[in-house]
C-alpha cells in the first residue's frame, strides 16, 4: 500500500509540476513588468528543479510519471490566449496565473489527503509544491 500511494502520489505532483511549467510559459512572452516575469520565471525554475526530483523519485520504481491531461492542457492554453487576445496585461497574467496556482494547491492537497500512504519523501515534495503554488498566488496579489 505504502509503494502504491507514493507512486499515485508521485505520480500527480509530476503532472501539477509539468501543468505549472507549462501555464508559466503560456505568458512569459506577454508581460510588461520585469518583476512579475522574475517571479514567473524564479518558480517556473523551481517546478522544473522539482519536476527533476519528482522523477528520479519515480525512477526509483520503474514509474515513467503522468503528464497533465492532453485536455486539461488545450483547454487551459486555450483559455490563456483567448484572455490575452482580449486584454493583454500583468492584470490579466496575475489573474490567469492566481487561478492555476489555486486549482494546483486545491487538487495537490486532495491527492495528498487521499494518498495517505505515500512515504514521507513524497509527501514532503507534495508539500513544496503546493508551497511553491501558493506563494506565486500570494507574491503576484500586487499585479491583480
């Protein structure tokens, strides 16, 4: 049990990690103010830095990992140029970025509640993802 619910666990952090990555791309190219690009780009950094623990974690198991929803992945693309198209600004990157950073902490949380297993070194990389999510949310409040 205790193997299964660390891979299942491992498994979701590699996809919010790879799903973070992934949105802070989506708008670097679009904002103005060079210290909301430092932040985006300080934690892209950081989620890449534990995208690479994550997996050599799963490695450990002969686990390949999960990558974000190819759904999950159109819609929320989608959604980010669809926001941009119509008003390009920090304003509306802090709030694309604010929700992502939301749905990451909410759903990390779920799988850390629901893989209760897991080992303790899963659980803490869980925990610094969402750390990691909810200080972006909370460091971009200026450009909302």
């Amino acid at each position: 049990m205790i193997e299964q619910d660390t891979v299942k666990l491992l498994r979701e952090c590699d996809s919010g990690a790879k799903m973070g990555v992934s949105s802070i791309d989506d708008v670097l190219g679009a904002v103005h103010a060079k210290e909301l690009e430092r932040l985006l780009t300080d934690c892209k950094q950081e989620h890449e830095k534990l995208s690479g623990e994550i997996q050599a974690h799963l490695d450990r198991f002969q686990d390949e990992g999960r990558d974000p929803s190819v759904m999950a992945e159109k819609m929320a693309g989608m959604m980010t140029s669809m926001k941009l198209m119509m008003h390009e600004s920090d304003h509306t990157i802090a709030d694309l970025m604010t929700d992502g950073c939301n749905m990451g902490v909410k759903s990390l949380s779920r799988y850390l509640n629901q893989y209760k297993a897991a080992d303790e070194v899963s659980k803490d990389i869980a925990k610094r993802l969402i750390h990691l999510e909810a200080q972006l949310a909370v460091d971009i409040r200026p450009y909302l």
